[in-house]
C-alpha cells in the first residue's frame, strides 16, 4: 500500500482542470454516504416493535434509542415493522418509513383516524416524502458515478496524450533499444486497464468511506448515550482483522498482474512482428512455427492471469469466513456482559451494514492493485528522458547560407560497441552535392543520422553555417532538411496525404506537380482512385520502386535547402531511374545534397566523393580523381561496372 499512494497521487494531480467536476461528485458521494446515517437509527426502533408485539418486556431506553411514545406514533411504527421483513432492510424502505413518521411526529400530524386507519396527512407525507428521499439517494448516487467516471476517463486519455507525445520526443537511441510492440502495448492496453480501473472504482472509492463512516459516528453516540462504549471497544478490536485479506492478497493481485501485463507485451511484440514480416513468414513457409510459439507466449499470459485471479477471487470468501468468526466473537461476548437485544441490532445493524462498502472497498482495492501496476509501467515511460537535450537560448535560422562541416567528429551506436565513425572531417559548401560510397557498414547512414541530428557526435561537433547543430532549435534543423531514406515508410492513408506529409497546406496541384517530377504521377493515375488511393500498411499495395518515388516527391514538394538521399534510387528500374535521376539532379541547383549510394553510377556527377571504411574517410575527390588514384574507389568501380577506364 505504500507504493499505491505515490503512483495515485500522480495520476490525481491530471484532475486539476477539471476539479468542478471532482467537487460536484464528491459532494454526490458525501450525501449517499451520509444518507444512511439517518437510516440507521430506526434499526432500534423495529426490533423493540418486534419485542412488544412479542409480549416481551422491554426496559426503558435513552438517547437515539428511545421510541417516541407518542400513541399516535406506534402504529405507524408498528407499520414499518410489519412492512419489514428483516432488521437489515432498514437500509432502505423501514429506514424511510420511519423517517417518515418521525417527520409527522415533529409536525404534530396524526399519523392515524379514530378507526384505526391511516390519516390521509400521513398517507400524503408517506406518498410523496418516500420517493422523494429514493429519488433524491438515486440522483446523488447517478451524479457521483458519472461525474467521477467522467474525470477518471479524462484523466487517462490525457495520461494517453502525454505518453504518445513523449515517445515522440524520445531520440532515435531510445526507439533502438525498445521493443515496438512492448510501447505499443503500454500505451494501449497498460491505458486502458488504469481507465477501467479509474473510470470505474473512484466513484465506489468516494462513497464508501462516507457510509462506513456513517457506521461508525452512529455506533459511537449510540454506545456514548448507552454506556456501552467497552462494547464498541471490543467491535472495534475485532472489525479491522475482516481488513487483513485485503492487504495480504491485494500484493499477490499486484505482483501477478505486473507479469500478465509483461506477458500480454509480449504478445503484441510477437504479433507485430510477425504481421509486419509476413511476407518472410510466407515466403520460408513457417506459418506453424509462429503459431507454436504465439501460443507458448498465450499460455504463459494465461496462467499470470489466473494466478492474478485466484488472488482476487480468495479476498471475498476469506474476508467472510473471518467477518462470520469475528461476529460470532462478538455474539458470545454479548452474551457474556448481558447486553439487551435491541442494544445489540442497535450496534450490529450498522455494522453488518457497514460490512457491504468495506467489502466493495476489498474489491476496489483488487482493481486498484491491478491498475497501480499497469500505472507504474506508463510512469516509468513518462520519466524515461532520452531525449536530445536543447540549448537555454538555441538559434533558429531560417535557411542555410553557407556551409557544413563535419569536425573530428566520432560516434558509436552502443557505448561497447566500436566507433561508428572515426574522427570524421569534411566541408560541404552550400549548393554542392557530395557524396559518400563504402561497404556496408562503413559509416554512411550515421553521418545522414548525425546531420539531420537524430543523433549527437560522442565527440568533434558539426556545424550549421557556423552553429553547432545542438546549438540550433532542432524544429528549425529539420525544416532544413528533406530526407528520402533506403527503407522507405509510408502511411496507411492516400496517396496525396503522404506526399504532402511534413508540408502541411499544399495544394493539389502541387502534389500533383512534385509527383510528375518524381516520375509518379503516371502509375497514380493508372488507377480508378488516383491520388484519393490508399497505400496500406507501410505502403504495402505499392511495389518498392513505387513507393520509393512517392518517397522522392515528398521531399521535392517539401523544397528544402539540404536534401540527405540516402540510397534515393535503389529500387528503381534503369529506365526509372534514369528519369528520377534528372529530375533530382534539376532540383538540386543551389541546393546542398548529401547522397549515400551503393550504386556508384547514380553519384558519378556529385561535386565531391568520400570513400568511407570503418567510420574513416580513405580517399575524397571527384569520380575522375579517385578514379585515376587507382584506389578503394577504383576497386569498388571495377566490382560493379568491369575494369573499364571510365568506371562504367
């Protein structure tokens, strides 16, 4: 219980904005909560009815005990006997009944006519007090509910948007080291159980400690004008023990509900993964193997589920078998100090009636504990900070002036791992087009990475017209730079939206004209939904080379300074190619372009060449320099194109 108020106290400090609304359920809840301590103090009153009509003699009695003796109050008193079935329905209809012949009693109403019968004052009270006090108990109870279920729902899906916001904001380190499908699954389904949770146990929550405290306030006068306050003592000594289930098996809830939570992130990992490369799972025929081992990672979230809900299910029965011991205690102890019966129902009533919200509070408790673990994992999301760090004052140019370098700059992706990039330097002035070749590995990507600043250099910097890149707001960085990566990612929307993904507010016809440059409009077109046409998931109803120029027109309808293409052109056929390629090359005029290319033929006009090996740069120049140099690059030439003098 002493990590359940932490995590709560997080999750009520996003009910601020709508703290009205909390008041107002609140205040519900207080008045159904408070709402029994009248009821209780007819308990009395019925089983002394009871007695008399028994014959049994009863001795006087004080305080809220005593029964009015009126004559004309005891038929109508002897009425709510009759019309209650047992002592404990004084909850509800006997309580209400009697209220109100104590209400006529005040008014100096008679409650009965010469013959017996009931006087219509008393029938008119009777018709119109009682549904008023039900009506007025359901609408409490309907503004408490909604109004707190209403701030519970608010307060996780504003839970919901923060968490979605600061694993936007996460760097690319972070998404590298994470699991896809565990975030996925915290965002929705860890949500979701805090929501039920929430939406559905804080308004319980608030009204059950008003009725126990009702309980109590009235077993306290009633003891206190009695001269029983050893009896309540002794109730008081016994009643905490019904508490001790809740405690002992609410860590068990907690503790099985956390790895059923692991096991269902699991779950949506494997499943996520497996729908993304279906595919692989298609083309290797492994369609069974997948399933075996969904349903080896089902089962284990299955039995965390049952052992969570053996814990659950043993507080209700545990918490009776020792509230039934506790009472017969209570019983004999009666017995023993001679206490009279009404005196008893006096004290037990309420508390067998306080017995219901205690008992609804052991099942809040089960829903809370299975929320506070699920509330801890998006916690620990939202204090996870990854983030690339901004500078106090950062700078925020408009546009690029001048140039770029790369000093001494050095970087691994994993502190154990070897250094990506090795004392990296080179200059880019602005509207040159440089390009990078090496094997796999080399280090090309990562220096695409660091200029758009998804990562920071371990060590050296690279400035930005003279600025160290964290030195510049990374919003304006990034409206510098257009990038059309190897892999490349569509939206499951229309064709349209993703080429005018990151420009928000182009028209149509610009859409269309950064397509025709791009080579796309034509394959577009060739379908009955043109550019209204819905890529899939991923883009997985186009064919790759398609999707790639769907990629090529985003960045040229975007139109920025920089553009970073990193393998832009791979899955292109020659003819393709050869037109996507002199669009490109016009768009580029006055604009500084970083290419990554295997394929050499495609950077043979770039202005400057890098030959990069292990995250060191060997060789630099143009195609006819490193060509002639007879080195790395020539090599790489000979591998792709056979050793010609031109390089292919």
């Amino acid at each position: 219980m002493s990590t359940l108020f932490p995590i709560y106290r997080r999750l009520f400090a996003y009910t601020k904005p709508y703290r009205f609304r909390l008041i107002v359920g609140l205040l519900a809840g207080c008045t159904v909560g408070g709402s029994m301590f009248g009821m209780f103090q007819f308990a009395p009153e019925i089983i002394r009815v009871l007695q008399e009509q028994s014959g049994i003699a009863i001795p006087p009695a004080s305080g809220v005990a005593a029964v009015a003796a009126s004559p004309a109050s005891a038929p109508a008193a002897t009425l709510a006997a009759v019309t209650t079935p047992a002592p404990a329905a004084a909850h509800s209809s006997a309580g209400t009944l009697g209220m109100v012949n104590k209400i006529a009693t005040k008014l100096h109403l008679p409650t009965t006519r010469p013959d017996g019968g009931l006087s219509w004052q008393f029938m008119l009270l009777t018709v119109i007090g009682l549904p008023f006090c039900v009506l007025l108990r359901s609408a409490a109870t309907y503004i408490n509910h909604y109004q707190l279920r209403w701030v519970g729902s608010k307060v996780v899906t504003d839970l919901r948007d923060r968490l979605f916001e600061t694993l936007q904001g996460q760097s690319l380190r972070f998404f590298s080291k994470c699991d896809i499908g565990q975030l996925i699954s915290r965002c929705t389904y860890d949500a979701t159980m805090v929501e039920n949770a929430i939406s559905t146990t804080v308004a319980d929550l608030v009204q059950a400690p008003f009725e126990i405290l009702a309980a109590v306030v009235f077993i306290v006068m009633f003891a206190w004008q009695n001269h029983l306050l050893s009896l309540v003592v002794t109730l008081f000594l016994i009643f905490p023990i019904c508490i001790i289930p809740v405690i002992v098996l609410g860590r068990y809830v907690k503790r099985y509900t956390t790895r059923a939570l692991e096991r269902i992130s699991d779950l949506v990992s494997r499943m996520q993964e497996n729908f993304t490369g279906i595919r692989v799972v298609k083309a290797y025929n492994t369609e069974a193997q997948e399933a075996e081992r969904f349903r080896a990672l089902n089962r284990g979230y299955f039995r965390s589920i049952i052992r969570a809900l053996r814990a659950e299910l043993l507080m209700t029965p545990l918490m009776e078998l020792v509230a039934v011991t506790s009472a017969c205690g209570f019983i004999a102890y009666c017995y023993a100090s001679g206490v009279r019966l009404e005196q008893i129902v006096a004290i037990g009533a309420p508390a067998i009636l306080a017995y219901r919200p205690i008992k609804q509070l052991a099942k809040i408790n089960s829903s809370l504990q299975r929320s506070m673990a699920a509330a801890e994992r998006l916690f620990t999301l939202l204090d996870t900070n990854m983030q690339l760090p901004e500078a106090k004052t950062p700078v925020r140019p408009e546009t690029f002036t001048r140039e770029i370098a790369f000093e001494d700059v050095s970087f691994r992706y994993d502190p154990s791992a070897p250094l990506t990039l090795d004392a990296v330097r080179f200059r880019v002035a602005r509207g040159q087009v440089i390009a990078f070749v090496g094997e796999t590995g080399a280090g090309k990507t990562t220096i695409a990475n660091l200029l758009a600043r998804f990562y920071d250099p371990d060590q050296g910097r690279i400035t930005l017209d003279g600025a160290d890149l964290r030195q510049i707001a990374i919003p304006n960085l990034r409206r510098l730079i257009g990038v059309v990566n190897q892999e490349t990612i569509l939206f499951n929307d229309t064709l349209a939206v993703n080429i005018a993904y990151g420009t928000p507010g182009a028209t149509r016809e610009q859409i269309m004209a950064a397509a025709v440059k791009a080579n796309a409009h034509e394959f577009i077109m060739a379908e009955p939904e043109g550019y209204e046409r819905v890529v899939g998931e991923k883009g997985f109803r186009l064919s790759g080379g398609q999707r790639q120029r769907i990629a090529i027109a985003r960045a040229i309808l975007k139109n920025p300074p920089i553009l970073i293409l990193d393998e832009a052109t791979s899955a292109l056929d020659t003819v393709t190619e050869k037109l996507v390629q002199e669009a490109i090359f016009e768009l580029m005029q006055d604009r500084t372009v970083f290419a990554i290319a295997h394929r050499l033929s495609t950077i043979q006009r770039a202005d400057c060449i890098h030959v990069l090996d292990r995250g060191r740069i060997l060789e630099s120049g143009s195609h006819a320099e490193l060509y002639a140099a007879n080195g790395t690059y020539r090599r790489l030439c000979d591998t792709q194109f056979g050793d010609t003098p031109e390089g292919g």
